[in-house]
C-alpha cells in the first residue's frame, strides 16, 4: 500500500514537472536576435551584425564595421532583421538593394528585386541569419 502511494506521488510530481519544462524551453527559445547589414555608397564597403539582444545593438555594429573598412563617413544601416535572414545585392552600376526573409532564399530574392529595381546586373554579396 505505502509502496502504491509513493508511486502514485511520483507520477503526479512528474505530470506536474512536463509542463513547467516545456513552458521553461518556450521562455528561453522566445529571446529575439536581430541583425543588420551597412553600407557605404561612396566606398562600397559593408559591415555586418547578427545575433544581437536588439536593432540598436545590430545596427551600431554594422555600421561600426562598415566605417573600420571603409575610412568614410557615411556608412549607414541599409536593413536590420529579427530572427531572419537578410542579404545585400550589389549592381555592376554601384547600386545596391538588401531583402530579409525567413530563409535565406527568401532574403536573397527579395534583395535581388530591390537591386534590380535601382541598377544592373545585381547580384547578392552576401547573406547572414540571426536567431534561426
């Protein structure tokens, strides 16, 4: 009998665990990461950032890395993202266009559109994900 009840209270204490697991992993899996992708038009320089706790964070980054490359001022971020994928296209013709998406086929299409929509013969440069 003692045995039956000391059973019958390790299946409930154990019912009661799941799902304070579960809602546990919801919490630490629900933390955004963001991105951001800057540009500089007079040197064509880039600088990139990902995985950072807000858009602030990820566009200072970029373009903190875009200036260290390039010597100019006026590097700015082009596109940040949150959990995506974001991608920059560059034209022959010295235009650019950015895109985000769930995927990286998805950012790289949709900057290949932007792109194309200002300049010619576009092509992606490069392609970075935050958070997923």
């Amino acid at each position: 009998m003692m045995i039956r009840q000391l059973c019958r209270h390790l299946v409930l204490a154990g019912m009661m665990a799941v799902p304070m697991l579960a809602v546990g992993a919801v919490a630490a899996s629900a933390q955004d990461s963001y991105g951001s992708i800057a540009w500089s038009r007079s040197t064509q320089s880039k600088g990139y950032a990902w995985n950072y706790r807000n858009r602030a964070q990820a566009e200072q980054r970029a373009i903190a890395e875009c200036r260290s490359v390039s010597g100019s001022g006026d590097c700015r971020a082009l596109i940040w993202f949150k959990n995506a994928c974001g991608s920059i296209a560059e034209s022959s013709d010295d235009a650019a266009g950015t895109g985000w998406g769930t995927t990286e086929a998805l950012a790289e299409r949709y900057a290949l559109e932007s792109c194309s929509s200002v300049g010619q013969g576009c092509s992606i440069t490069r392609t970075i994900c935050s958070g997923n």
